[in-house]
C-alpha cells in the first residue's frame, strides 16, 4: 500500500476533520512509500521506535504521537532523538489523538467498553466530540468488585474514590486525561465515571457528588483503540501488524 492512500483512508475512516485537537491528526513525519508493515503502539516514545525498526516496520500509527500545543518547536535532545531515528529508518509517523478517542469502532471508548464488559455503549450526546461515553454493566456490582475486575482486565491497579456501599449498574467514561469530564457524569446520574489519569480535585468533587470514581490509567485504557485500528487495517489491506506496549504505570 503506499502512503498517501494510506493517509487518506484513515484520514476519511477516523473522520479527522470534524475533531478540533491538541496536536495534528495524520501523517507526521514522512517515511518510504511503500508500507507492507506497521506497528502500533499508545506513545510515539524512543523504545517504541525501536521496536518498529527491528520489526523492519514502514509506518508506526501511535495515539500520542508529536508537535503538541504548546510544546518546544524546536528539534533538539529527546525530540530530535525521535525523529532522526525515525527518518534515518525512513518510517512514516502517524498520529491520531482525539479521532481515535472518539471513533464508533475502533475507538478508545468503544474498545475498553468492550474489554469490561459493559453494555450498550453509546455517545453522551451533551459533550462535545463524542469524547463521552455511558453504559451498564450485565449484573450490578459492589465498588470492590468492579475496581477488582478493573485492575485484573487491564493487568494494574486501579484507583477507586467514593462510598463503598453504593452499588454499581450505570457508569459513563473518557479514556486518558478525561477526569474533569467527571462533572458531566454527575449530571447524567449514572453510578460510576472511569477515566485515566486522576488530579488532587478529582477525589473531592467525587465524594462531595456521591459518585464512584476509577482510575485506571492514561495508557491502559488507551491501548486498545490504537490495537485495532492497525488490526482493522491488516484485516482491509493485507498490512503485517505489530502492537508494541511500551510498559508505562501512568
């Protein structure tokens, strides 16, 4: 497959126009033309490039890829670290950040809802982005019982905030960096909201609202929309498709 029919299937199948992000959606640093191998992965990290280069990979297609708002402009130490490895190897960088978040199919949301079992997963349609999501799970649970089942899917502990004794049916979610999302999960009155990371703030506006709260990690509930959408690619295009997890507790 070459790159620039690569680039705007998944610029078209991820809807990328619609998003307003963070940092560029698409193609970020240019590779070879010909892509037969691809490697996924959450970050675009130095270790995950070095996987990709003893893979003989053509592109890497990552979550969190480069040239955030905000960041240093220019190329020096860790960044330019990346990207020389990346184009002394002739690899093609592709990012996708809140359109694989929000992606119906293989999306972040939709991924994890399906790695927990919880049911009908559907778009909160008073946030923007279809960055929220809420559903229910098959049979009630207690808080100790879902944080258990939490942290065994997801292979690490996951944080817990709220009253113990309050059961759990209902629940909205945000994979990553989505805690403050947690208001609106108030607001929908469902029993539980999950995110990735946790702030200081998170704990009181949790227990002040009489809702559970989860942590689970920014890059464990993130790892999974990223899996299948270069699955989703093998399976198309007849691509060879590594997943590389960088090990990352946060």
């Amino acid at each position: 497959m070459d790159r620039h029919s690569l680039s705007t299937y998944l610029n078209e199948f991820l809807n990328v126009a619609k998003f307003k992000d963070y940092a560029p959606n698409g193609l970020q640093v240019q590779g070879k033309n010909a892509i037969r191998t691809i490697v996924t992965g959450v970050t675009a990290c130095q270790p995950l490039i070095e996987q990709a280069i003893a893979l003989n990979a053509d592109a890497i297609l990552v979550h969190h890829g480069f040239f955030w708002k905000n960041e240093p402009e220019v190329l020096t130490g860790m960044k330019y670290k990346r990207i020389k490895a990346l184009m002394d190897n002739n690899i093609n960088l592709f990012g996708y950040h809140l359109p694989l978040d929000a992606h119906h199919g293989v999306g972040n949301n939709v991924q994890l809802a399906q790695q927990l079992g919880i049911l009908n997963p559907t778009v909160c349609e008073n946030v923007p982005q279809d960055l929220l999501w809420h559903g229910h799970l098959m049979q009630t649970m207690s808080a100790s019982e879902f944080n258990a089942h939490i942290s065994q899917v997801l292979k690490r502990p996951a944080l817990h905030i709220g009253d113990s004794s309050k059961p759990i049916n209902t629940l909205a979610w945000c994979t990553g960096g989505a805690q403050d999302y947690i208001d609106y999960a108030v607001k929908m009155g469902v029993d539980a909201f999950i995110s990735g990371e946790v702030s200081e703030r998170t704990y009181h506006s949790a227990m002040e609202q009489n809702i559970h709260y989860f942590a689970a990690g920014h890059h464990a509930t993130e790892r999974y929309g990223i899996q299948a959408l270069g699955q989703h690619l093998a399976d198309k295009f007849g691509l060879t498709h590594h997943f590389v997890d960088v090990v990352n507790p946060v």
